[in-house]
C-alpha cells in the first residue's frame, strides 16, 4: 500500500496514522491508515482493486508489479480477523484503512528477580 501511494504521489503529501479503535480486558483492535493526495481510483474501479492481477491504466505510465499486492494484504487482513477498505476520490487521493484485531498479550505480574552483581 505504501508503494502504490509514493507510485501514484507525485505532489502532495502520503500520511501514515496508527490508532486504537476498540479495547476490552482481552483484545484490542487497531486501524492503519495510508492516506495520499495523488491521482485516486476512479468509483467504478474501487470494488475491483481488491481482486487478483487488478491494476488500474491511470496514466499514459505501465503500471509496475503483477497486481496481486492489494490482493495479498486483503486474504491476510481477512485471515487475521480484520478487513481493508478504501476511500477514494479521483485526482484528489485515496485512503486505505487496515482494521485488525490483536489478542493482549498476558503479563506476569510477578516482581521478575534480579541477576545478583558480580565485583571483580
């Protein structure tokens, strides 16, 4: 997502946010979001972005790569219990949100013993 965001920037701005969207005594859910102001997805082509080999001719420039990376990070989002969707406008930029949950990992609440000092 990030290479498809410096490819389709070529002024403006990219942005990268992280956020915590959901919590509970177990689990949390966390968004990332890649925000660009480059060439954006035309409406009738943001459901297709998604699918295997999808590249979009949005310039007169080949697109590069096979069109199987959006694809890839939809399937693992998927698998791990989150989703991906997009936010964009033509000319203006486009918007992806990566939702994904996370197990809290357990901690020991424990006092952790200390390795004793050895004085030469």
């Amino acid at each position: 997502m990030f290479e498809n965001a410096f490819k389709n920037t070529t002024q403006g701005a990219i942005e990268f946010n992280i956020s915590l969207r959901k919590e509970d005594n177990k689990n949390v859910q966390i968004t990332f979001e890649i925000k660009d102001s480059g060439i954006g997805v035309p409406k009738d082509k943001i459901d297709t972005v998604f699918e295997s080999y999808s590249q979009l001719q949005l310039s007169k420039i080949k697109p590069l790569g096979q069109g199987l990376g959006l694809k890839i990070v939809k399937d693992l989002s998927v698998k791990m219990g989150g989703n991906v969707t997009l936010k964009s406008e033509e000319n203006k930029g486009s918007t992806f949100i990566v939702e994904l949950p996370f197990e809290k990992r357990k901690t020991d609440k424990t006092k952790k013993k200390q390795c004793p000092r050895v004085l030469a």
